[in-house]
C-alpha cells in the first residue's frame, strides 16, 4: 500500500532468485512501463544488487486507486529463462481533498410564523476522498447565538429549519455562514440568505394623541375634536390602514399623512 500524495521514493523488496551460478545466474529485472513507478538495482548487506520499486511521482487515489504491474526476471544462460511476478499496488486515502459545497450561496423565501421545525433548506457538499476522510458534517460557522436560537442545521443532512419565532417586524432577513467539515478536519463553506415574508398577523393600533371635550353644542362642521394616530406594523398592503366611522352622522374623520 502507499499513501496518497507520498513524495517518490523507494521499497526494497526480495522479488526474485534463481540457483543456478554463473552466466544461468540472474541478472536482469524488467518491469512493465508505467510512469509512476520503475526499478532500481541496490546492493543488499551481501553485496548482492536486489530491485527496488520506486515511486516516480506523487499519487493521487482520487485519479487512480490501485496500479497492476508485472516485473519480470531474466537469467543469462543460451537459452534465457524467465520468471514473472504481478505487484499490486493499492493507494490507500489521504485526506488532501476539502469538502466542496454544490453551491456558494443558499437562498430562501419562508414566511413568518411558520411552526418550529419547518424545513428552511438544505445545503449538500460532497468530499472525494474515502472513508471518513470522505464523510462530510455540518456546522454552523461563526454567527450569533440570536441567529442559532432561530434556525438549526442538522450536522448529518444539511438541513437548516426554523428553530425558534420568526418575525418580520422584528428582523426581515438572515445571513449566516455554514460549514462541512469532512472526517480528517478540513472545512469547506457557504453562505446562508433567508428572506422573511410578511404575514397580516397584526392588527392596527388606534393612539389617542389629544381630544377636545365636551364639544361645544354650537361648534362648526370641520370642528377637529379629536386627533388620533392610527398604526400597522405589518408591511405593504397588510400595513395600509383606512379609518371609518360607522353609523355616525356627527362626526367623519380627516384623513392625512397615511
């Protein structure tokens, strides 16, 4: 086995022997042609030139996990005889891949008031190497603790949903950031929009600013006897007000600055 990103080197291993002596002894190693590995002829304790297989550039799992090679070993009699031996090798992970999030930036509409629990959204990021290596969780980055009292991200599926009231007169729009972190501890990141839409969940509020009374019996139309301030906390149509006097033939109201 070799790592993932091992910078080239070297692996003595004892691949061949041939008893005859002399000229029928062995003396040569081939190996089938690959750029990333090939032989070297190092002398053991002995004296005797063993191969040695070499890695020639670092290897990436991700392109290619396992390499078949054949080495073979020739003697040198009339009548040359050969052995061949299949090496395997398998390239075992290392954690050089960061997870990566399908997209940089989430956004989403939800209204106010929905129920704790509701699904906001889901973020997905994927990590190319193996194992645990390859196994991505998921975070909240650096936000508030008023932010996390709201939303909650689920750290197996990415799921972000409501955890807390949502009002839109309070607060009309979040940004926060997330983070997959894969089984060795490399992050990778995103970010979070969501847009609070307005429901008509508030009733106007009627102030008395100040007020003649008693009214005078012989006071003119257009008396202004009263002035109110009338208010609605919602927005756009659900926040316009219209003031009314019902079944009154005394008084009307004047409307302005609405």
């Amino acid at each position: 086995r070799n790592p993932a990103g091992s910078a080239a080197g070297g692996g003595r291993r004892e691949v061949a022997r041939d008893p005859d002596v002399g000229s029928n002894s062995l003396l040569t190693y081939q190996l089938t042609e690959d750029s990333s590995f090939s032989l070297a002829m190092k002398a053991n304790k002995g004296g005797k030139k063993q191969p040695e297989l070499v890695l020639e550039r670092a290897l990436d799992r991700e392109k290619q996990s396992s390499f078949q090679l054949v080495l073979t070993a020739t003697d040198g009699g009339d009548s040359a005889r050969s052995g061949s031996v299949q090496i395997h090798v398998n390239v075992s992970d290392a954690n050089d891949n960061a997870p990566v999030f399908n997209k940089s930036a989430y956004e989403a509409q939800v209204r106010e008031n929905l129920p704790v629990g509701s699904l906001v959204l889901q973020v997905r990021a994927t990590d190319a190497d193996a194992g645990s290596n390859g196994r991505v969780s998921y975070f909240f980055g650096n936000v508030l603790e008023s932010v996390r009292a709201l939303f909650s991200i689920d750290a197996e599926s990415g799921e972000v949903r409501i955890a807390g009231p949502l009002d839109f007169e309070e607060r009309s729009k979040y940004s926060f950031g997330l983070e997959g972190r894969d089984g060795g501890g490399l992050t990778g990141h995103c970010e979070v929009q969501i847009d609070i839409i307005d429901e008509n969940d508030n009733a106007p509020e009627i102030t008395t600013l100040s007020m003649s009374s008693p009214v005078p019996e012989d006071a003119p139309p257009g008396t202004v006897v009263a002035l109110l301030k009338v208010r609605d906390r919602d927005s756009g149509e659900n926040g316009r007000v219209r003031c009314e006097l019902p079944f009154s033939v005394f008084f009307s109201p004047l409307l302005s600055a609405f």
